[in-house]
C-alpha cells in the first residue's frame, strides 16, 4: 500500500479527492489530510508520506513556503484551480499538475504516472521525475470531417470554448474544433506563452489587442483575430492578480 497525505483548506475539495482516490486505485492508503502550512510542516517533519496530493493556496499562505521550512523528499501531484503555478511546482518533486474540478480520468492518469515511475526507479526516483517534467504540446492533431491536420502551439492565437465545445483560433484567423476540454489542453500547454483568464478562454499575450479597467476589478479584453460572434470577454475576478504577474514576467 502506498502511504499518501492531502494537503488541502477546502473540506469539500479533499473528501472529494479522497472519494476520487477509492474509486481509481486500492493501493494507495490515505494516512492524513492537513489544511495549513503549519499543519504540514509539523506533519513533514516527523513522517516521509509516500505520495502528496498537494493544493497550492491554503487557508494560512501559499504551499510553497512548506519547502522552505521543511525538507519534502516524497513525490507531489498538486492540485489546484490555477495554471500559472506549473512552472514553480515542476522546480519541487511534482510529477503531474492537475486543474480543478478534477476528473477521475485526470487522476487516474497521474496514478498512474506514479506507479510507472516507481516501478522504472533506475537510478533513483528522482531522476526519473526530473525526466518528466516541462514537456508541454507543440502541436494539436485535428480532424475535420474525414481528413487530418496538425496545427502548431505556435501558429495559435488563443483557444476558447462554446456550447461544451473546445476550439483553437489561430493567428491567421481560422478556426479549429478539438476533442478536449480546456482543463485538458490548459495542463498540456506551456504556462509562460499561454494564461486562462476564465472558464472559455485560454489566451496568448500576442492576442491582446486591448485591455481596459471597466472597474476596479473588472478587466475586459480585446482579442485578435476576432471571433465572428461578438461577446464581452473578461478576466475572471479572481485571475486579475496573477494575469498582471504573468503579463509582466
């Protein structure tokens, strides 16, 4: 049995992570679930978990100064609502970096991942996870119709969603369906080129035409190539901050 920890503020959040983790693997054996940097940190230093499922923003401060106070060797999937986390979580023992609401299917994917790499130690863990990590997508494969296209990560304007659906809109104003979810394709994607502003859009600082305060929290968008049907786009309330950060790195 694999010895595993949640650390993670909202209540609701870890019971349905714990209900996910019964329903993909029986092997993995929950030994605690903390909600602090304290609480963790406290926990660290006495145990050596096997596996940490790991939400970056807790209710005391950010997860990421437990690495600053105590020596974390066990392996992390984190877990989050943010995407512009992934670079900093690779830099710790991350071996995958899953979005809320998680799915069964996402995590039982980085299960796994895990037992891959645990059975593959050679020469050590670490290494293998330190071969894992930061290889995100160059391309998408497309189908329209009965043919086959590939489209460069770099040939790509912004992706949105609509009606349940996944689209790529290109630099040249062309657009494009996929069979995956935004969720799927924001964790695929490098987080320094592209941001998620809100639920339908995943966006590329070159397809900024515009930005403008319409208060002091509300922050509309103009994008480029513009979609045919017009809409409002606005950064999510609670991305604000971070999407600031981001433009400015």
């Amino acid at each position: 049995m694999i010895q595993a920890i949640i650390i993670e503020d909202e209540p609701l959040a870890a019971q349905r992570l714990q209900v996910l983790l019964e329903e993909v693997s029986n092997l993995i054996q929950l030994q605690a679930t903390l909600d602090t940097v304290e609480a963790a940190v406290a926990y660290l230093q006495l145990h050596v978990p096997e596996l940490i499922f790991l939400d970056i923003n807790l209710f005391d401060r950010p997860s990421f100064e437990i690495f600053d106070l105590v020596e974390v060797r066990s392996p992390i999937i984190f877990t989050t609502a943010y995407s512009e986390f992934a670079i900093k979580a690779f830099e710790q023992n991350s071996i995958d970096y899953l979005l809320k609401p998680i799915s069964k299917e996402a995590l039982a994917r980085s299960i796994q991942k895990f037992f891959t790499l645990k059975r593959q130690v050679n020469p050590s863990f670490q290494s293998l996870l330190a071969k894992s990590q930061l290889h995100f997508r160059e391309k998408f494969l497309i189908k329209q119709g009965l043919n086959l296209c590939i489209i460069q990560v770099k040939d790509i304007a912004y992706f949105y969603s609509e009606d349940k659906l996944s689209f790529i809109i290109t630099n040249g104003g062309k657009r494009f369906p996929l069979e995956t979810s935004l969720n799927e394709i924001e964790t695929s994607i490098d987080p320094k080129l592209f941001f998620r502003i809100n639920r339908k859009f995943v966006i590329r600082v070159e397809a900024i035409q515009s930005m403008t305060y319409l208060s002091k929290s509300k922050l509309k968008l103009t994008l480029v190539p513009r979609l045919e049907k017009e809409e409002l786009i606005i950064v999510a309330i609670e991305k604000v901050g971070s999407f600031r950060r981001w433009l400015a790195s």
